[in-house]
C-alpha cells in the first residue's frame, strides 16, 4: 500500500511507479527511474517508508529464476543517479533506519553491496534503529562473503580495522551474533579480523563465550547419537582444516564464482553436482587432496570460477566504483551457508580434531580402507547417502564449535588480575591510551563522519580520538554467570575441561546462588560434566561446598527436576533412574556430604523422599495398570495351555496307553510347546500379582518392581510364543494330508495379530531391560 501523505513529485506519477514496482516490472521502474532519476528514486512509495531501491533490493532472491536480470537493474538503478544526489538517495531510510545497503547485507549479495558501497565508504558506518550497521547484518545473517567485503572495503589502506561498527545498541557484537547463528566458520574470520571482540562484553555482561556455552547442541558431548549413527559418526571423514597466517586483505582481491552457463542449464548442473557429493560422500579424499581444493574462504585464494573485481576512479565524485562483468556471485548460498567452507586457523589448533592423529602415520591407508567399507556397506544395507551425510555435517559442526571454542578460552582475559601490582588508576590510564574500544550506543545521526583512524581529523590529538572513539567496556565481572558455570549447567563437558586445563582457578567460580561448577552439575543432572569432575584431582572445599540454602551436592542431587532429565520414558523408570542418579552422586562423593543439614534442617534423603511423592505415586500407577492388563492375558494363556496339555492330537492306543503319533516330530514339538506355555504363563501371573500386592515405596522402584516386571513381560512373551507353537504343532495333523505345503503360510498369517501385539510392546521391553543394566543413567538433551 502506498503512503497517500506522500507528496507526488512532479514530471512523473508517484502510483504508476508504485504499481510497475508492486508487479516486479522492473523494465518499466527502471525506464522511469532513467527519465527521472532525481525524484523517482527518492520517493517513498509504501507505507514502510520504502524507495524503489528498498524495494528492489528485497525482492532480490538467488534461488528465484532472473535473479541475475534483477542484480543488473539494481547496478543500472544505481548507475542512473544523479551525481551530486547519488551518496544522498542512498542514505534513504525507511521506518526501521534500514538503508538499500542494509537490506542487500542482509542478504549476502556481493554484487549488490558493491554497486551502492563503492558509491561513498561512509554508507557502511549508517546505523538502523537498533544500531545495526550493514557490516553487522552481513554477519548477523551469515553471510561470509558479504561481510568481508564490507570490512575490506571500508578498512582499505587502515592500520587497524574500526570496532566501531561492530556493536550495536544492546551492546552485542558481530561476534556474539555469529555464534549465537552458529556460524562458526564466520566466527573464526572475526576472531582474526577483529580479535578484541574475543574478551567484548554486552549490556548484560555475556560474552561470546557465555553464548557458546549455552549452545550444547553443536558439541558433541550432548549428542545422544544411536549405535549405528554413532559408528557413522566415528567412521566418517571430515577434512582438517590446512593452516594458514592471517593477513590483512584487500577489498579489490575479493573474487566471486561466476556461472557460466545459461539459467536453463541449472537442472543439468545440480544432477551433476549432486553425482560428485555422492561421490565424495562415499569414497572421501585424502588430507592432502582436501586442502588442495581451497579449505578457505576467509582469506580468499584462486578459485576455479574465481573472477576480480576492477577498481576505477572517477575523478568527479572522488568515490571508489567497482565495475563487474555480469554474473551472479557467491550470494548463491544462503544464509547460513558459510558452515560449507572452513577458515584457515593458526597454529596447531585444528591437529586433535584429525581422526588419524590418534594412530601412527603408516596406519592411514588402512584406516581409509576401513571407513571406505563400512560407508560402503552402510549404503548397500540401506542406510544411505542421506545418513552419512547428516553425521558428516553434524561431525563437521562439532569441530568448528571446539575450535572454536578454544580459540575464545586462549583468549579469555577475565582471571588475570587487573592491576598486576601497578598503580590501578595508572594502568587504567595507559590501557585506555593504547586501545579503541568499541562505543555502546549508535551515532545521532547517520551523518556521522567515519570513525575510522583515517577518516579522524588530523588536527586532534590521540586522546581526543580516543575520547570520541571509544567508551570503556561493561566489566566481565558483572556477569552473572561464569562461562564455566555455564557449560556444567548445560552439560558441555568440552568447555568445561578446557577451561579447567587453562585456568585451574575457575573451578573457584560462584554464581549467585552460591553454586560452583559442581554443584551446578549436579543439580541439573549432567552426568558426563560430573563424572570428568570426579576424575579430576580438585581441592577438597570444592567438594564440600555448600549454597546460600546450606545445600550440598547430595541435597541437590536429593532435588526432582520437573523437566525430566532422564532418556527413559515412563513415569517409573524415571524414578528407578533418580535412585540410581541419587546413589551414584553419594557413592563419588565425601560421605560426609550426606548426613549434612541444610539450613532447613532438612537432609539429602528427606529431601529425595519428599520431593518424590508424586513421582512414586503416578509410577505405582503405572505399574499397577499394567500389571493388570498384563495378568489377565497371563490367565488366559494358562487357561488355554492346561487345556491343550490335557487333550492329546490322534487320541491314545488302548492297548500300551501311549500317544497314537508319539512317533511323530510335530507330536514332539506340541508337547514341549504345550508346557513351557503353560510354565511360563504362570510364571507370569505369579510375577504381576506380587506386583499388585507390592507396597510400591520409593525403594521398590531401584531393583525390585522393575525386574518382577521384566521376569512377568519376559514370561509372557515366552508363553504367548510357545502357545502358538503348540497351536499349528496339533492343527498340523488336520492339515497334513490336505494342504501340506500350505500349512505353513496359514499358520503364519493366523499368527499376525498375536505378533503384532508383541511388537507393539517390544519398545516397553527393551526400555525396561536397558533401565536395569545401566548403572549410571543416560542424559536427554532435548
């Protein structure tokens, strides 16, 4: 809808553009923009606020058929402004401050960020609402690509790039939203571009670490992975990334793959690209073949399809255009897509996360033949392509998320002391003095001057550029939680032995409650994190810490989560697997843990009984429900195998009393079958009786009504099987001398519903069995 308060420039008509517009006739838009350029393209046409650029800009999508088309409408758009207006149309904002280069940063399109950009440097430092600059949305939205053009450009010939676009309102920085996205290989271009954003905190006091740590889906530590997908996952190849030194690019070396074939020729190329992927998939290439390939987008090397950009002066406007040859460029991925292509790392950071590092060199043709076959035989057993290409990619994350993360834990600054035994009020002074630090708050105005070391003027001093540039950092401290704290609450056992490795001391950390790491771990039930901590040598007072409640690890541990931790369904297999949690704290802890008061005056067993009560009771009634139902087919099948154990097939000679077919082996078969049925399904009924004559205490649930439970279903099963057996055994000799050859295929359709049934209940079996034999219960992270 159109703004009816706009006032229509004259020579043209402000509703026919906004219809050629709302059509997406650009050829139309473009022939009025030409003949008037000054006031069509300054016009807000929608309600948004929004130009034709905006709204060019929007509509501009890779995947969509004439998106090249459209790229070169937006150039020619650009190209036809006026060249006294141009830099002042481009600033045009609509209701949300966003400007055309925002929109198109937000995108990823390098082609349409290089037609506006280079029209005026100072378009890159513009801030919407919330402070976002179009370098920030590029990195919001990952778009790799986008954001090292932006900061190439805009830092060109700089000795140190600006922090200040890199913060918005809220205080968060590029850094933060790329791994908040999960866009680590993004994340590993900004810690080498802009390596202080390492240790940057936000209003809030979160660190990129913080937001990491509240991230455990991409470590591999929280990944319940089945037994087949986690032989995938170990056996899949994930190629090491090939070091490489920063360095500082240049904006004009960025290239951008260009395709050169016609649009009606995609099918043919992605059936082909779709061969090669599968290709890889199943036999993966060597180490050395990988990284000859072009492991690394961040410091752009020669690609196969790889085209440079041209710079050219105009030496009227004094501005920087880029003049490309047609052709659609890396904007083809989507956001996101930078997780496709790794950056290089330095120094030896990327060597543990090398499958092959873990046997000696001469062992690797074996270990590739070995992953080969099973990739291979996964693939003929119908396990597909589609699954070992998931577990690479979920392998892929989990490594750039450690690598990741230990590039941020080698950079944390938060347990040195400040002062050093200086003068703190002069080491305040001379660190301010040798840094830019990056401003909270957004310019007043998009007018603004750069505040980059070059666009400054040379007349102030260093500390009145340092003055203007910069504003002190919100202290670490003030956080509420540590990193550490952080990642044993969620369980990331990655993080927090690393951290524990590079600062010892962190184990000291508190939260707010008074809670360290370990009592942390306990309360949310992270079983990995607190078996590593108990394999660790720590301090006794970690050990014997208590909270501001007086609680202890036992109390904490004694507590029910109500958002049931555990990987076992039912209500009384959760409460089996809270014993077995509860006893395997206060068997790895000081037994003095256990008999301490809290400030309740409440022990840890107290509170484990009373936190407990609805858990026993909804567990006893489930297991009094299916006792029931369970005994009454138990009857049934008692009732049914004591007739058929009575009654003989072919009746018994009168002369010896023996069977008439005792000869036979199918008499033999009913026989054994008849009373193991009938064995078993008393054994059945027995077991479900005592279960609903069980008191059902807290204590039952441990050991003694899950396994009466197992021994009852077991017992059933076992009988519903030999009754069948015993069934078709006696029919057998009604049909032997009819449909001999037939008799089997209508046995085994009349046993369909009785298997049916089994199965149904085999998931229930086997979760019972599984929750008895585990020791230590197993964590769902979902």
């Amino acid at each position: 809808m159109r703004n009816n308060n706009q006032i229509e420039p004259q020579g043209f008509d402000v509703d026919e553009l906004f219809q050629f517009t709302m059509a997406k006739n650009w050829m139309e838009v473009l022939r009025i923009c030409k003949s008037h350029p000054s006031d069509a393209c300054k016009a807000k046409l929608t309600k948004s606020e929004e130009t034709v650029l905006h709204i060019a800009v929007s509509s501009y999508h890779v995947r969509e058929r004439g998106a090249n088309a459209l790229a070169d409408i937006i150039r020619q758009l650009v190209k036809s402004l006026p060249v006294g207006q141009a830099v002042e149309i481009l600033k045009a904002e609509n209701k949300k401050g966003d400007t055309a280069l925002h929109l198109a940063a937000a995108l990823g399109s390098v082609t349409i960020c290089e037609c506006i950009a280079t029209k005026d440097r100072e378009l890159i430092m513009i801030r919407n609402q919330k402070g976002e600059t179009p370098m920030f949305l590029a990195a919001h939205h990952g778009h790799m690509e986008a954001f090292r053009w932006l900061h190439e450009l805009y830092n060109w010939n700089a000795r140190e790039p600006d922090y200040s676009l890199c913060r918005r309102n809220d205080g968060d920085t590029i850094l933060h939203s790329a791994i908040s996205g999960e866009y680590f290989a993004l994340a590993d271009l900004i810690t080498i571009k802009y390596d202080r954003l390492v240790n940057s905190v936000n209003e809030e006091g979160i660190s990129p670490l913080h937001i990491l740590a509240r991230k455990p889906n991409v470590f591999e530590s929280s990944s319940n992975l089945r037994l087949c997908d986690r032989m995938i996952y170990r056996c899949v190849y994930v190629p090491e990334v090939k070091s490489h030194q920063s360095r500082r690019g240049d904006w004009r070396s960025i290239k951008k793959t260009e395709e050169h074939y016609p649009e009606n020729y995609q099918t043919c190329v992605n059936f082909i690209r779709l061969l090669s992927t599968a290709f890889r998939i199943i036999a993966p290439l060597g180490k050395g073949q990988d990284q000859g390939q072009g492991q690394g987008p961040g410091l752009v090397d020669q690609g196969k399809n790889g085209r440079s950009l041209t710079d050219t002066a105009d030496p009227e406007e004094g501005k920087m255009e880029g003049q490309a040859s047609r052709g659609e460029d890396s904007d083809s991925r989507q956001p996101g897509s930078t997780e496709d292509r790794e950056i290089p790392i330095e120094g030896n950071q990327g060597k543990e996360l090398n499958d092959e590092n873990t046997f000696p060199p001469n062992y690797a043709t074996c270990i590739q033949l070995f992953k080969f076959a099973i990739n291979l035989a996964l693939i003929i057993f119908g396990i597909g392509i589609w699954k070992i290409s998931k577990m690479r990619e979920k392998k892929q994350r989990h490594n750039r998320a450690v690598r990741m993360m230990d590039k941020l834990i080698e950079k944390e600054s938060r347990y040195k002391y400040s002062h050093d035994g200086q003068n703190p009020i002069n080491a305040a002074e001379r660190m301010y003095a040798e840094r830019i630090d990056i401003p909270k708050a957004a310019p007043e105005t998009p007018d603004t001057p750069s505040s980059s070391k070059d666009n400054i003027p040379a007349s102030k001093s260093k500390d009145e550029k340092n003055k203007i540039e910069s504003k002190p950092e919100a202290n670490p401290k003030d956080a509420k939680e540590t990193s550490i704290l952080l990642a044993a609450k969620m369980g990331i056992s990655e993080m927090v032995e690393k951290i524990l490795k590079t600062f010892p001391v962190a184990i000291q950390d508190l939260d707010a409650n008074g809670k360290n790491a370990l009592l942390l771990t306990v309360e949310n039930r992270q079983i990995k994190v607190f078996d590593l901590l108990m394999t660790m040598k720590l301090p006794e007072f970690v050990l014997y810490q208590i909270d501001n409640e007086g609680n202890s690890a036992m109390h904490l541990a004694a507590k029910f989560q109500e958002h049931k931790p555990w990987r076992i369904p039912g209500t009384a297999l959760q409460m089996q697997w809270e014993l077995k949690w509860f006893k395997h704290v206060k068997t790895s802890m000081p037994p003095q843990c256990f008999i301490q008061y809290n400030k309740k005056y409440e022990t840890a067993r107290e509170i484990f009984t009373k936190t407990h009560q609805k858990l026993a009771k909804d567990g006893s009634e489930w297991m009094l429900k299916t006792s029931e139902s369970c005994s009454v087919v138990a009857a049934l099948i008692a009732a049914v195998a004591f007739a058929t154990a009575s009654s003989i097939p072919g009746g018994v000679n009168q002369d010896s009393g023996h069977p008439v077919l005792e000869r036979e082996p199918i008499f033999r078969v009913f026989s054994v079958a008849s009373i193991v049925a009938l064995c078993f399904s008393v054994t059945a009924l027995v077991f479900f009786l005592a279960i609903l004559t069980s008191r059902c205490e807290q204590r039952d649930f441990k050991r003694s009504l899950p396994r009466k439970l197992l021994i009852g279903l077991s017992s059933l099963f076992t009988s519903i099987s030999a009754i069948l057996v015993s069934f078709c055994a006696g029919h057998f000799f009604v049909l032997q001398d009819q449909v001999h050859r037939g008799a089997f295929p209508i046995y085994a359709v009349a046993c369909l519903p009785i298997t049916f049934f089994a199965f149904a209940q085999l998931p229930l079996y086997f979760d019972l069995l599984w929750s008895i034999i585990r020791k230590v219960p197993v964590r769902c992270y979902k």
